[in-house]
C-alpha cells in the first residue's frame, strides 16, 4: 500500500443497508459499522444479508477498532458475525451498545466481544487514528458522526443525520463541533445519501407526536403500532400518546420487549409507572384501553403484523375496531410487501393508517438542504456520497459539485472501490470484492449466485422427478416410472400430461445411444414439458439397476 489513507465501502454504497467502511493506513485500520440488508423479493429463503468483508481478512490483525455510529440494523445487524471475524474492541455509545449487548447475547457472545463506551463529546485513540465523537440527530437517540484525524488528514463520517431543530430527546446536532472541523481542514467528508433525491429539509421528529394524537383521538378499539424494535424514540413518542388518552401499553415480539427494557435501564425511555403491561393483561382490557406496539412494517411474512394480515397470529386476531398504524417507510425493496399487508389488514376490517395518509414516521435522513448545509459547515476538499442507492449517491455527488466543490474532488463509487490519499491528492483504485454474502439459517456465505438461480426456477416452475428402474443387463425398464410433481402440476388432476411423460421416458430408454441414461430421459422431459406447458420445471432422474 503506497498510500497515506486508503478507505473502502464495503457496503451500503449502491444500496439501503449493511453499512460498513474500511478506512486504514498501510499498517493499521478502523471498521465503521456492521450492518445487515433485508432480502428483496427474489431472494428466496434467506435470512438476511451481511457485508463482504473477505478482503480484509489477511489483514485482520491491522484492525484497531470496531464503531458503531447508531443502533439501527443496517448499522449492527451484522455486528455477531463481524465480532468473530476480527478480534477487536467495539466501541459504541450506551445506548447503542445495550442494543449491540443484546444482539451478542443472543448469538451467545456476550462474554466474547470486547465492548467499550464512548459518549458523543468524546475522544479516543487507536493506532495513528484519532477518533472523536459528536452527536448527530436521527430516529433513535444516541447516534454519532466521527471525526477521525489520520496521517494523510481529517476525515468527517456523518453517521446516519439531519438537522432537526426540535428532536425528540430535545438533543440537536453538534453544529459547534462541525464548524471545528471545519477550521481545522477537512481532507474528506464521508456524508449520508439516503435523502439526496428528496427536496428541502426533513421534517422533525416532533410532527409524529401531532399525528399519533389525532390518531389516539380518533380510534374506537384497540391501537397497533407497527415500527422497528430498535426504534427507540417511537417507542417514546407512543408512550407519552397512551399515557395521555389513558391507555395501557403493551410491547409485542421478544426483539422490542428486550430493546425497550434495555433502553428504559440506561434512562433512554422515561414510561411512567403502571403504563406498561404484559401483552396477556393488555388482551384482558377493554379494547379502548389498549395500545400495542410491535415491529412487522416491512411486511415480513412471519412478524407480528404479517401474521395479523394473514391471519395465522396465535396469541390474538385483529378485531373490527383495530387502528393499525404503519410508523415506518418502506425500506426500497420492500414496498410490495408492505402494501400487500396493508392490504389484507384492510380485508380484515382494520382502519390502517400510514404515510403519507398521515405523518406517523419522518425519515431519519437529512434532505438536499441539510446536505447543502453539512457541506456548507464541514467545507471538505473532498466529497464522498455514503449510505445510499446509487442514484441517492449520484445526486449526492450533482449537491456537491453545484456547492463549488470541483469533479474530480468528488467520489461517487459503490462497494469494494478502494479511495486513496496521497499528498493531499484522492484517486480511485482497482475494487475488492463488495459482493452480497447470504445468511440462510447457519450458513453463512455459502448460498452463492448458482443456488439462488435455482431457487428461482424451483419456484417459478416447480420439479419433477422421476425414478427409474432398469436392468443392468440390457437397460430396460423392470416396472412403470415412479413420477413426482412439486409445485409443476398436481399428479391427479394432470393424468394426460404425465401418460405423455412416460411415454417420453420409454421413447428415450428405447431410444439408447451415447450418454448417461438420467441426462437422456432429462433432456427429453424437458423439451416434453415445455412443448406441451411452456413451462420449464427442474427435472431430476434417478436410475437404479438391478
């Protein structure tokens, strides 16, 4: 490594989510975040998605450091499997260190991960890095943005940000310790994208609580609240609503029960006393009475509300005066999924309310404004568009150049591009690999491109398969083919098509020739099916011989 500063998005750079950054000298670096994406639509039975950090592996022992800017999942979702690839400290604000405790303890590494707490204010040092820590405002508290001094120069991460002159927490951005960078010279400014696109200023935190009152006015039964379980100050937000229309609250899924108790611990959530209630006395109240808070808004299939929607929950069913309020956006991606839900809540007799019917969720993003703002404050030399889709990153880099800063001083890249600093001076070298490593159940990283295409077909088109057995003889059938259909077509009901099947397997059991017996019979069916369905369902042929 001939550079002074070389940093590398390993992801969240060309999509929402599993956010983490690279940024090391030739003999040392830091890890910035470790999240996690959820899956799109055609990512069939996978869990989630992590960061490929393979390339830094060989090198594991330079890494100093491990932060977390905040304690949303696209920033610590990954954070089980980064903690057993590097063995480093984590160091991470209270409160998104209780979120990161919790998350370890239940993958069983509590005891092994090396959690350390800073504090927005704060300072510390590893290796030729000095980080210092300054609050920044977002949809939970606690979060922070990194001024990291280097030997090649001052390097400014945001964090997740925006400007919110009136958060929840009362606690705005450190605009003082921005304009201090900004004094000093700032070599680079690594800032979030994930607005970029939008128009003016997000709004506050503080419209939600207007809408939840309107809201809580209006409904005649129970009160759902669909949101993230890491969402801290929504949790907040709801309680002070249910406390002041009389209602009790309950906590629904194991996540948000730990997180709530967790951040009420550390003083995050301040709910009076007797509010709170177990979800089994909270089914017991009159409906009027009740307001329960549970995570799902993304249209996850086995979550609380998807369960609702469908109607598969176990523990209660949606009932004909239910206010179900979606106090989310839609992660990109996932917008069918949610509707879809929103829907069949609907179907059910449920009165939903969500954005933009209602502002029940603001983003936690900054908007072009408060961009042109930070940018304004911090006045980098350099300009690199983080945390977005490459269309926010672009738009990002257009904000940027309009303010003055020059083209070339402006780095709009996705994963695994590897930006280096030398004299002052930012070029791009050859990327390291930034691919999608998926978790499917304990597998980690072992579903690659190949099976996902299969999985694919098997649900587009189903398979057949088909058991042969044969005389080792000459090769002749000894009895009729076994056929067994999933998801291609139902067996009783497609008694013509699968006499053409067996007549097509005897034609090419006849038939003999070159090849393997399986593959022969396999090529045929194929061509069978598709000529008579157009379709293509995965065919597989077992031959035994006796």
């Amino acid at each position: 490594m001939n550079a002074e500063l070389r940093i590398i998005p390993l992801g969240g750079l060309g999509e929402i989510g599993k956010n983490m950054m690279l940024i090391e000298t030739p003999s040392d670096a830091l890890i910035v975040d470790a999240g996690l994406m959820f899956p799109e639509n055609d990512m069939l039975g996978i869990d989630y998605i992590i960061p490929d950090y393979r390339s830094v592996l060989d090198r594991k022992d330079h890494v100093r450091g491990i932060i977390v800017t905040h304690g949303h999942e696209d920033h610590t979702g990954a954070i089980r499997h980064v903690a057993e690839a590097f063995d480093a400290p984590i160091f991470a604000t209270p409160l998104t260190r209780g979120l990161l405790e919790v998350k370890l303890g239940r993958a069983g590494l509590a005891g092994r991960a090396h959690l350390q707490t800073v504090k927005a204010g704060g300072e510390i040092s590893l290796g030729p890095f000095r980080i210092e820590f300054f609050h920044v405002c977002h949809s939970i508290p606690d979060g922070v943005g990194l001024g990291i001094t280097t030997p090649a120069g001052l390097i400014v991460h945001s964090g997740d940000f925006k400007f919110d002159h009136t958060p929840v927490d009362g606690w705005p951005t450190d605009y003082a310790k921005l304009a201090e960078f900004s004094g000093r010279g700032v070599l680079a400014l690594l800032s979030d994208s994930t607005n970029a696109d939008q128009a003016g200023w997000t709004p506050s935190e503080r419209v939600v609580d207007g809408a939840f009152e309107e809201v809580f006015r209006a409904a005649p039964g129970r009160i759902l609240i669909g949101t993230f379980a890491s969402l801290i100050s929504r949790i907040q937000q709801a309680a002070n609503a249910a406390y002041r229309h009389n209602r009790k609250m309950a906590l629904v899924g194991t996540s948000m029960v730990e997180n709530a108790r967790m951040a009420q611990k550390l003083g995050y959530l301040d709910i009076p006393d007797g509010l709170m209630v177990s979800i089994e006395e909270a089914l017991r109240l009159p409906s009027a009475k009740v307001v329960l808070m549970t995570t799902g808004t993304q249209g996850e299939p086995s979550s609380i509300l998807g369960r609702l929607a469908s109607g598969r929950n176990r523990q209660f069913e949606l009932e004909q005066d239910d206010t179900v309020i979606f106090s989310s956006h839609p992660i990109p991606g996932n917008e069918e999924l949610v509707h879809r839900t929103i829907n069949r809540l609907f179907q059910r007799g449920a009165h939903v309310i969500y954005d933009p019917i209602a502002p029940v969720h603001v983003s936690g993003h900054a908007s072009a404004e408060e961009m042109k703002l930070l940018i304004h404050l911090v006045r980098p030399k350099h300009v690199i568009p983080i945390h977005g889709e490459l269309r926010h990153l672009k738009q990002h880099g257009a904000i940027a150049r309009d303010l003055g800063i020059p083209a070339e001083n402006v780095a709009v890249v996705e994963n695994g591009t590897q930006i280096e600093f030398a004299d002052g001076r930012m070029t791009l070298a050859d990327r390291v690999p930034g691919n999608y490593v998926f978790v499917d159940g304990t597998g980690v990283g072992d579903i690659g491109p190949s099976v996902m295409r299969e999985r694919e077909l098997l649900a587009r088109d189903g398979f057949v398969s088909v058991q042969l057995r044969v005389r080792a003889s000459n090769g002749a059938l000894t009895e009729k083919p076994e056929i067994i259909s999933k998801g291609f077509v139902y067996v009783r009901e497609s008694g013509e098509l699968l006499a053409g099947a067996e007549q097509t397997i005897r034609e090419a059991v006849a038939r003999g020739g070159s090849g393997e017996l399986g593959t022969r019979v396999e090529n045929a069916l194929s061509e069978y099916f598709y000529s008579e369905t157009k379709r293509r369902p995965m065919v597989f042929v077992s031959v035994s011989a006796i």
